[in-house]
C-alpha cells in the first residue's frame, strides 16, 4: 500500500492504520460524541497522491484533491460504514481509477 494517513474526530492523525483500525475510525461517526467531536468528519489522505476521502456522521462523503485547488471537490450521499471502508481501502490503495468510477456528484450541479 501507498503512504497514507487518517485523521479522527479529535483531529488525531494516525500513520497507516490497518482495516480494522479504519473500520474502528468510521465507527466513531455513530457514537454520541461524533456531535460535539472537535471534527465534523474522519478522513484519509493519501499521501502520495494527494487525494483525501472525508466520511461525515450523515453519510455525506468527500473526495478531493488537496494538490490541485483548481479541482473541484466531489461528494456522494447515503453513503453506509462500510462502502465508505471501501472506498478508504482503495485510496489507501491507490486505486484512483476504481474511485473516480463511482458516481459522485459536484457542487455545479451534475
């Protein structure tokens, strides 16, 4: 796997998490706290990429490039734990071409 990092409802970044690790930061999105949390969202960024995936308690899922400002973030709803486990394992991953296949939409509209 790439170089790769998660960061958790505290803010709390975390090296190369193993997928039970990932699944255990997506299940903090569930408890109580996630509310007053001091990040709405965990997240993974792949670092060798610059890509980064945001799950918020809502289902509400970001991906970004945090390289280029000039691409446009892209989002998709609805999205349950462990689709977002999937999409995190394969930007862990590197599999760009696997997650721009999925239907995500833009804020302009598509």
């Amino acid at each position: 796997m790439k170089l790769y990092h998660t960061t958790d409802l505290d803010g709390i970044s975390e090296l190369k998490p193993d997928k039970a690790r990932l699944r255990a930061i997506l299940s903090t999105l569930d408890q109580d706290r996630s509310v007053t949390a001091s990040h709405p969202d965990v997240s993974l960024v792949n670092d060798t990429n610059g890509w980064s995936l945001s799950v918020f308690a809502s289902g509400i899922v970001t991906f970004e490039q945090l390289d280029d400002p000039d691409e446009a973030p892209r989002y998709m709803k609805n999205v349950s734990r462990d689709k977002a486990l999937s999409l995190w394992l394969d930007l862990a991953a590197g599999k760009l071409k696997a997650l721009n296949a999925q239907p995500w939409k833009r804020d302009s509209g598509d």
